[in-house]
C-alpha cells in the first residue's frame, strides 16, 4: 500500500512538473513573438480538396511584390495590429499562442480556433508561419484549400 501511495505521488510531481514546463515553454515562445515585425517573403498555395498535391500559386521570395508587403505587430497584452503597405488604417486583432501555433481572432463572426496560423520558424530575428483555410470556389463550385506562408524579419 506504501508503495502504491509513493508510486502515486512520484506520478502527480512529474505531470506537475511536465505541466510547468509546458507554460513556461509557451512563455519563451510568446516571449519571441512579441515585437514588431517587417515583412521578408511569402508564398502562396492551393490544392483541390481531396488532391493533397500543393500548387504554388504565387511566390515572392525576394520581398518585391508591394500587395505582399505589411508590418505585423504582436504586443504583449494579446492584442496587434497588421499595417499593408497601400493601407492607410492598421488591421487590428487579438492574439494568443498555444503550443508552436498563434491563433488570431481577426475576422468578424469567426472563432479563433479556425485562424490558426503555424509557427515554421521563430528565433530572435526571424518569424516565419503558414495558414490555410477551405474555401468553395463560385466560378467552379470545387471545393479548395488555399494556404499561405509569410516570413518576416525584425
């Protein structure tokens, strides 16, 4: 019975412990994303529905195409903003992040949960996430996933 007891604590300290190290993992990362950002590049992809085989339907690797071009900025109270560059007012949203994913609430009437955007890359001068969502084409009535990949620098 002692040891079932014992056995019983020593499990509740490592998922206590495994818990916490999970939070302040999420805090390292919130950490980096926190700041502003300035855009790098960007690709752009779609596939049918059922056809997993991503098309590229835009690339802009060298950072040229001025619609592409915006500054992102996460602050730290869960709230940002994305500036275009041809736009005169900053689109504003709230932000949180859970595990290697941030989730942004920016479209009127959508949860969060379905803008999700992927962390690819994340270091003191780099961001990089990809986003995808499905969408019913009205010229074909086929169903699609587009999907996206921005990078931005510091």
């Amino acid at each position: 019975m002692k040891k079932i007891k014992l056995m019983s604590a020593l499990l509740i300290a490592v998922l206590c412990i495994g818990f916490i190290s999970c939070s302040d993992d999420d805090d390292k990362v919130k950490s980096l994303v926190v700041g502003v950002w300035h855009y790098k590049s960007a690709t752009a992809w779609q596939y049918p529905l059922g056809f997993p085989e991503k098309v590229e339907v835009e690339d802009d690797p060298e950072g040229e195409k001025d619609e592409w071009k915006a500054t992102i900025v996460f602050k730290e109270d869960g709230t940002g903003e994305l500036r275009k560059q041809n736009e005169e007012s900053p689109h504003l949203f709230v932000w949180i992040m859970a595990n290697d994913t941030v989730l942004i609430d920016d479209l009127p009437n959508v949860p969060v949960e379905d803008n999700r955007y992927a962390i690819r890359m994340l270091t003191t001068s780099s961001l990089s996430f990809e986003g995808a969502m499905d969408y019913t084409d009205p010229e074909d009535s086929k169903q699609y996933r587009r999907g996206f990949e921005w990078r931005f620098k510091r």
